[in-house]
C-alpha cells in the first residue's frame, strides 16, 4: 500500500513537472538545467531530434548510475518517472500545438514554469526518486556528500546553463541561471515542507494524562523532565515529544479541552533521525 501511495505521488509530481516545462519554459526557449534543458540544446542544434526522443536516449544512459550508486528502489522509481514525464511531455509536444509561450514576458515564464515544476520535483524526490538525468546526479551528490537536494541541482544544471549560453543567447542564459537557482530553493523547500516536524515542550497539572495521549493516541515517544519554576518555586513537570503537524493538532485541541492554563512551546524541526521517524 505504502509504495502504491508513492508511485501516486511520483505521479504527480510527474504531471506538475511535464506542465511546467511544455507550457511555460519550452515555449519560452529557457533551457533552466537537467537533461530537459540539454535536449532543448540538442533539439535547437539538431531540429530533426526531437525533445522527446533526446530526453529518451540521454535518460537510458543515466539509469545505470542510478540503479549502481543509489539502489534499486530508486533506480525502479526513477525509471517510471522518468519515462513518465517523457511521455507526458511527448504526448504535449504532439497533441498541443503551441504557437509560442502562453505569455510575452520570459520572467513570467521563468517564474511560473520554475515554480510548478519545482514543486512537482519535490515531490518526486521527497519518495526517494528523481525524474532522470541531471536529477540523478544531483541525488548522487545529496547521498555522498550530504549536499541538499537543491544545491546538488544548482551543480549538476550549471554546465547544461552554460551550453545554453551558446545556443539560444546569453540573455536566455542569464535568465535560465536565475531559473536552476530558483527551482533549487523550491525543491529544497518543498522536501522541507513534507519533511517537517514539530518539537512541542508542554507544562501542565494533567501531564500525566497529555503524556498517555502522546503514547497511546498519537503513538509517539515523549521525555519527561524536571523542572522548578522560577515565579512559583514549585516542581513541575515538562513532557517533549516530537511529531508531525497533524499529530501536533490533535495534541493541541486535547490539551485545550483538559487544561487551558496549560504552557506550551513549539519549534519546528528539518530533520529526525532514530525510531519512528525516517532519514
């Protein structure tokens, strides 16, 4: 069930990629990085190779260093998704005739190609997969060398960015440079934003009774310390868990309807490594 739920979500993540470069980029000759932005390069060189059929045989190469350096799972989801987005994107390029971009002003086109396909990136990679080419690349960086996924992407699309430079202009360029740093800030965000949890910190005379809720309701760990307050010079009780957001309001309104006196303090946390939660 679980990996059905995934290759949904690659899914898509998928669509929302395909939408963002057919409609908005492509149209737009803006080249932004990954092997999308190559095979625009080659289609602009080679007009008899089309993009589709460029980002077929430049995926075919990268899919073995996908399955060697990361693993089968992702090797088996970077495949759908990149064939996937391929077919999407073929299947635009043929059905949809478009006359030029959706519209004249190329920051626009950036700006919103940039910012859907970005988020349907960080879906993709947010399931432990990539839609192929350069993202391959940039997850291999993010396994060995701990470079989050974004900042691997700025790398790996930087020389594509430069051949672009060569073929559609150095103002295309320029534009498609600020495009790779943009879509490494939203895809690091979006992995983020799917990846956050919440460290609650809760003072209460029913601690007790918030601490079964956490265990047996919301089925997460909490650490109980001790404490002295400074006002009232008496021992209280502090419970810390940590959990997602929907855990968090749930925890929230129970402790509302036990104890509105209740002191609670959040943080939000990027990242939690042990069990219950995975890296």
């Amino acid at each position: 069930m679980q990996s059905i739920k995934s290759y949904i979500w690659i899914t898509i993540g998928s669509l929302f990629v395909a939408a963002g470069i057919s409609f908005f980029l492509i149209p737009a000759d803006l080249a932004t990085g990954g092997i999308t932005g190559l095979a625009m390069v080659i289609n602009k060189l080679m007009p008899e190779i089309t993009i589709g059929n460029a980002l077929l045989v430049l995926n075919i190469i990268l899919f073995i260093v996908g399955f060697l350096a990361i693993g089968k799972a992702f090797g088996a989801k970077t495949i759908y998704a990149s064939f996937l987005l391929t077919g999407i994107i073929y299947a635009i390029d043929t059905f949809v005739v478009l006359e030029g971009p959706l519209v004249d002003d190329l920051l626009v086109n950036l700006i919103v190609g940039i910012l859907i396909s970005g988020i349907g990136l960080g879906i993709v990679f947010n399931q432990n997969a990539s839609t192929g080419g350069t993202d391959i690349i940039a997850k291999v960086l993010n396994k060995y060398f701990s470079i989050e996924i974004g900042k691997s992407l700025l790398i790996a699309d930087f020389v594509v960015v430069s051949l672009a430079a060569f073929s559609f202009g150095i103002e295309l360029a320029i534009y498609a440079f600020l495009g790779i740093i943009f879509n490494g800030l939203i895809v690091d965000n979006v992995i983020e934003g799917f990846n956050l949890k919440i460290s609650v910190s809760i003072i209460s005379t029913e601690s007790a009774v918030i601490q079964k809720f956490i265990v047996e309701e919301l089925e997460r760990g909490a650490t109980i310390y001790l404490a002295k307050g400074a006002y009232t010079n008496t021992n209280k009780e502090i419970v810390n868990s940590v959990m997602n957001k929907k855990e968090f309001v749930r925890l929230k309104n129970y402790i509302k309807s036990i104890d509105q006196n209740a002191f609670v303090m959040t943080s939000n946390v990027r990242e939690v490594l042990g069990e219950g939660f995975f890296s």
